[in-house]
C-alpha cells in the first residue's frame, strides 16, 4: 500500500478532527497496518501505537481508487464524543434501573 494514493472523505476528515486523531497517526495506519480486515466490500486497516489501536476504513471506488470513509482510536481520546459515550456505555452496565433511565434521557437530551 506504500505507492497507494488515498482520496479522504469529507466525512473522514470531520472525524479525523471530531476524534483527535492526528492525521500523521491516520496515515501511518494506512501505509503500515498490523492487521487487515475486509467486510462487506470495505477494507478495515488497524495499528497499534503506544497504548491505542487506530483504524481506517477505506473502501475502492469504480475507479479502483482507495477512498477513506471513517477513521477512530480505541481507547478514544478524553474530551472527545466517542471518550463520552464509551464512558456511558460503561456506568449503563453497572447501573440500577433508574440510574439506566437517568442516563438514557440525559443521552436523549445529548447530555
């Protein structure tokens, strides 16, 4: 994938900038993957460097050009939607009922 050109989405892009992922990062990623995974006609690429995995999803247009669709860290950045929600997802899994029904209207609300 050395000599590959890749056509960035708009929306990769925005979730480049929304997740804090370094564009550097993103692109070391795409030119030396650990491991690749294919699925539904989409190409998954994934690293790990220092204490995160960082994934690219790219899939080839009917010009055979590789086109980036979305790009995310695990574990997420802190501040970021994803570092949030991964955080909810995980006081939904040890709350009681009523704290699940708080959590879901203050995730409702966007809160």
């Amino acid at each position: 994938m050395l000599n590959t050109k890749y056509i960035w989405t708009k929306h990769a892009l925005i979730r480049l900038n929304d997740r804090k992922i370094p564009q550097g990062l993103a692109n070391q990623t795409l030119y030396s993957p650990d491991r690749t995974l294919y699925k539904n006609g989409t190409m998954e690429v994934q690293k790990r460097i220092e204490d995160r995995t960082f994934a690219v999803i790219l899939k080839e247009n009917e010009k055979g050009e590789k086109v980036i669709l979305s790009c995310w860290a695990n574990p997420p950045y802190p501040g970021t939607k994803d570092a949030k929600n991964k955080s909810r997802y995980h006081q939904m899994q040890k709350a009681s009922f009523w704290k699940k029904v708080w959590l879901t209207v203050l995730s409702q609300l966007g809160l």
